[in-house]
C-alpha cells in the first residue's frame, strides 16, 4: 500500500463516528471481532505520537508503548514467562524477542470477549534511538490479517453484533450476505414474522423513524434475547445473550453518529 | 406509590421523557407521568406498541417467547418496554431520548415496576 492510499485510510477511520466506547475506554474488539490481535496492531497503526496504550481484554490489563505507527515494546502484563519481553524495544534484528511478544500478546487477549483500549502519556521506554517496529511489518512477520478497509457504518455495526451473536443472518438487498450459527430459529422469523412486525409496527407509529433497532429481551426459546436492525435495504437479525444488549444498543448509537 | 417511583426514575434520569404503567390484558395505561404534552392516542400508541413488543397474551409477533423487555431506538428517538416479573400483564412504558444509560435504566426501571406491581 503507498503513503497516499494509507493516508485516505487513516483519514476515513478517523471521520467514521461508530466508535463505541466504555466508561472511557475504546472497544476495539467484541467476541472476537476482529481478532483481538489484528485489532491491537490496527490500534498501533493508528498511533503517532509516542503513547502508552493500556489495554484491557475481559479484566486483564496489558500496556505496550507505540509511536510512529510502530510498536516498540510491551511495557506491562502479568505473565511470569513475559520477563524475557517486557521493557525490551522490538526490533526485526531480534526475531526471538519478536516471537515472545506475539506470544505475550496472544496470551494476555486471544481469548477475549472484550477487548479495549485507552491511549495515555508516554512512559519511558527503551533508549531513545529504538524505534520498535511497524504494526504492519509485525502483522506480516505474525502473520495476522489487518483489515484497514474502511467499511460502510451498517457493516461495521454487523461485524460487531456478529462479534456478539450466538446466530445472526445479515441481509443486504434481501440477499444473504453472512450467517453465524444455527440460523434457524431466525430463517423462521425472517419468513414468518418480520414483514407483518413491521408493517405493524409502521402502523402504530404512524410516522417513518428511519433506520431501527429493536431488541427483545429473552424473546428466543433458550432464553437468549433477538435483536432485529434496519437500514435502508440492510438487516440484521441475530440471537444473543441478554449481556450484549448495552454493547449492541451503544454500537447501533455509534452507527447512527 | 406507582406515582413516587416513576416519579423517581424519571428524576434519576433526565434523558427519561415519559413514562407509563400499563396492563396489557386491557392495553390500558393506568399511570403516565411527563412533562410532555401527550394526547390520548399517543398514549394509547405506545401501549399498543408495548403489547407488540413484549407480546401479549398468547400473542408473540417477533421471536419465540413472549419478551421480558424490549428496546426501539432511531436515530431521534428511544423507546422502552419492561415487564413486570410476578404480573406479566404489568408494564412500563417509557419514552427517552438516544443518550440514555440502557444499561443502568433498566436495572433501575425493573426494580421500580417490580415494586409498583407487587404493591409494595
């Protein structure tokens, strides 16, 4: 990729107002979406001035130290075999230094429901002159997909409610895009319910809201709660624990600015 | 006491606007409490909307089961459903604006329609 189509990345990801944040922190990654190490190198990316970012994945909190789009090093986790890692600069000259940091990182996240992050002043770290490594030169070095496409705001919401889904079907066009899950309880809600639910629902309201989000609590058999989004010719239906409510609401809010 | 507890969560939160006790087994609202300057049929909107969201009766319009809450929000608007836990056909309307903490007002909104229908 060239500096310029970089750039009109970085600008597009900085314009886009789905951002969905928690008691100050950023989400970054739900249920796995994206993966939470992608998403801490996507973080990086996104970082030039020199910052500590803390990140906290499910309760455990882990800082590394970035600047200039690059990771420099992990200045904090508590993990008895990170001793080797921790304080060191990166550098692509030490590819073992490298291999244990992939290895810190993945064990302090990969798991993660929830991972967040918030940016904080620089701490000293290193020697001056070490500059660490890029977060897209570690992406390929480990081999993680990065995707810094900037994606229309009803597919960012999809990817986080897929994030928080147990199944989910997403519509565009009244085509299937994805499914997650056993989709079945929701192909029967599609086919059987959701046009005459809507038809009466615009009844009732007698006025066009727009884009909706509708949330039932424990409306599924199981007990879990279905949640059904609506923009234009997109639609999102998906089953989901009750706990994914205010984190689904907040990134429905994020998407409509 | 129904009149005191939605007077508190309205007080409790600001980005709550209106606020109804309805049965769904009439789909009447019993109590409203606002500053807003409703008419009649918006009332009877809203309860009608309740009785569409949660399900009433036997009747489920989206999902399996009937619900214990439910969420409708548009970019201008956010509306709220609770049911009570020993009286199904109790519930709380509530009209709120987007900024509203889902989370807090729910736990909160629970608690007081739980009181209110049980009589305590």
């Amino acid at each position: 990729m060239n500096d310029l189509a970089a750039l009109s990345q970085k600008i597009a990801a900085l314009a886009a107002t789905d951002v969905v944040f928690e008691q100050g922190a950023r989400v970054i990654s739900i249920g796995g979406e994206p993966g939470p190490l992608a998403a801490i190198l996507g973080v990086i990316d996104d970082t030039i001035l020199e910052r500590e970012l803390e990140f906290d994945a499910d309760g455990r909190i882990f800082r590394v130290v970035a600047a200039g789009r690059r990771l420099r090093g992990i200045s904090a986790v508590s993990d008895p075999q990170a001793e080797t890692v921790v304080g060191e600069t990166l550098s692509r000259e030490e590819p073992a230094v490298l291999d244990a940091a992939k290895a810190v990182l993945t064990r302090a996240c990969d798991a993660a429901n929830r991972l967040s992050v918030r940016s904080l002043p620089p701490a000293p770290f290193g020697k001056g002159g070490e500059r660490g490594v890029s977060a897209m030169g570690l992406a390929e070095l480990w081999e993680v997909d990065v995707d810094t496409t900037p994606q229309p705001p009803f597919a960012r919401f999809a990817k986080i409610a897929r994030g928080a889904a147990t199944a989910m079907i997403h519509l565009e066009e009244g085509e299937v895009l994805e499914q997650k899950g056993d989709v079945a309880p929701l192909q029967t809600m599609l086919e059987t319910q959701v046009s005459a639910f809507l038809a009466r629902q615009d009844k009732l309201r007698r006025v066009t809201e727009g884009p909706q989000f509708i949330c039932l609590d424990s409306a599924m058999a199981d007990g879990s709660s279905t949640t059904l989004a609506l923009s234009d010719d997109s639609l999102v239906l998906l089953s989901h624990g009750a706990d994914a409510i205010p984190a689904l609401h907040r990134a429905w809010k994020a998407l409509l600015g | 006491m129904v009149i005191e507890e939605l007077d508190a969560l309205r007080g409790t939160f600001a980005n709550c606007k209106t606020l109804a006790f309805a049965d769904l087994s009439t789909q009447m609202i019993l109590v409203t409490d606002t500053n807003a300057d409703l008419p009649r049929e918006a009332l009877d909107g809203l309860c009608a909307e309740a009785a569409l969201m949660l399900g009433a009766g036997d009747k489920v319009a989206l999902g399996e089961t009937s619900s214990e809450a439910a969420l409708v929000a548009s970019k201008d608007a956010l509306r709220l459903f609770v049911r009570a836990q020993d009286e199904p056909n109790d519930v709380l309307c509530c009209i709120c604006t987007p900024e509203l903490d889902v989370e807090t007002f729910l736990i909160d909104a629970r608690d007081r329609l739980n009181r209110m229908s049980r009589g305590n």
